[in-house]
C-alpha cells in the first residue's frame, strides 16, 4: 500500500476519535428552538476553555490534515 493512504487512514480514525469525544451542544440548540429559557441565545458566542478548546483545535488539525494525505494519494 502507499504511505499515504495508511497515513490517511490513521489520521482519519484520529478524527472520528476526537469528533466523539466532543461535547454535544444540540442540547443548547434544542432548548432555544422548543422555547426553554427565554435568555437562551441560539448562535451566543460562548468562549471553550480547557479540554474543549483542545479538541476543537486538534480536530480542525487532524481534519486539515487528512485534506492533505487525500489529496497527496490522489496526485501522486
């Protein structure tokens, strides 16, 4: 096999890690649609910290990354 696919596969299975480990924010989303709490701001800029922070930034690294490695396999 090409290096570069098994790099992609890699990266891949990375990224549906991250993606899972991933808070779910539907809760957030669901209550402003069905009328929850009137203060509830559907697109609010909440500000991640910590864990939450890292998973976002490694998941946009790993999802960039996985662009490249495809597009590599593919030209060459």
């Amino acid at each position: 096999m090409d290096i570069w696919v098994i790099l992609s596969v890699v990266i891949s299975v990375v990224a549906i890690i991250l993606i899972g480990a991933q808070g779910s924010k539907s809760e957030d989303a669901s209550t402003a649609i069905m009328g929850g709490a009137q203060d509830t701001k559907l697109f609010a800029e909440t500000k991640e910290r910590g864990i939450d922070l890292f998973l976002t930034r490694a998941t946009a690294v790993t999802t960039g990354l996985f662009f490249v490695f495809i597009l590599l396999s593919w030209y060459l």
